[in-house]
C-alpha cells in the first residue's frame, strides 16, 4: 500500500502513519529516557538520539529543579563552573539519594529545594 502511495505521487497517505512513527519516537526517548554515567575524569549522558559529558573538574554543582507544569518534570542540572549548564537529566528515575550519591561522590554540591521533588 505504502509503495502504490508513492508511486502514484499522492503522499497525504503517509502524513498518519508518519506522525504515529514520530510520536513513537517520542514516546521511546521519554520512557528510555537517559543512562547517566560516570568515569575517573568525566560524568555523561547518553541517551537514545543524543548525549552530552563534562570533565569533572569544569563541574560546579548539580541543581534539582522543577521546570513547572507546562515544562514537565523535575529534572537535575550538571552545571559547569561558569555557570551554563552541561546537561540534564530527569531526577525521578535517580532519586534524591542516589543523585545526592553522585554528588557527593564528584564533590559537588546537590542543590534545589524539597519542592522540586
């Protein structure tokens, strides 16, 4: 059906099916959401599409905050010492202790109110 679509040069059939692929895609990154690593210089994320690192020395601090009710969920910042933002993470998955852990264990502060959870 998809290649009798395309051959007969009527692609409005493919907008449904196109859009269902894309929303999966979407679906799939926020359930796999990010894996979050660490090694002897740096820390990371890697994730489905995409991923990000800092070496440990340019990292300030970890910020737990809450985008609000239109951004989603609470999420961890790793912020550089310059202040920009290396990366986030959402912090459900983590959980305070275990981002706590990570922080202690990069001697950075973890930062954020008890709201944000």
């Amino acid at each position: 059906m998809g290649t009798s679509i395309l051959l007969q040069g009527n692609l409005s059939g493919l907008i449904i099916p196109a859009s269902g692929l894309l929303f999966a895609a979407w679906i799939y990154n926020s359930v796999a959401g990010a894996y979050l690593w660490v090694d002897a210089e740096s820390v990371g994320v890697s994730r489905p599409w995409r991923g990000a690192s800092c070496l440990k020395s340019d990292l300030d601090h970890l910020l737990v905050d809450n985008p609000g009710f239109r951004r989603g969920r609470p999420r961890c910042s790793f912020v550089r010492k310059d202040g920009r933002v290396a990366f986030r993470v959402p912090a459900k998955p983590y959980g305070r202790a275990q981002l706590a852990t990570t922080a202690e264990y990069l001697k950075v502060p973890l930062t954020g109110s008890e709201w944000d959870w």
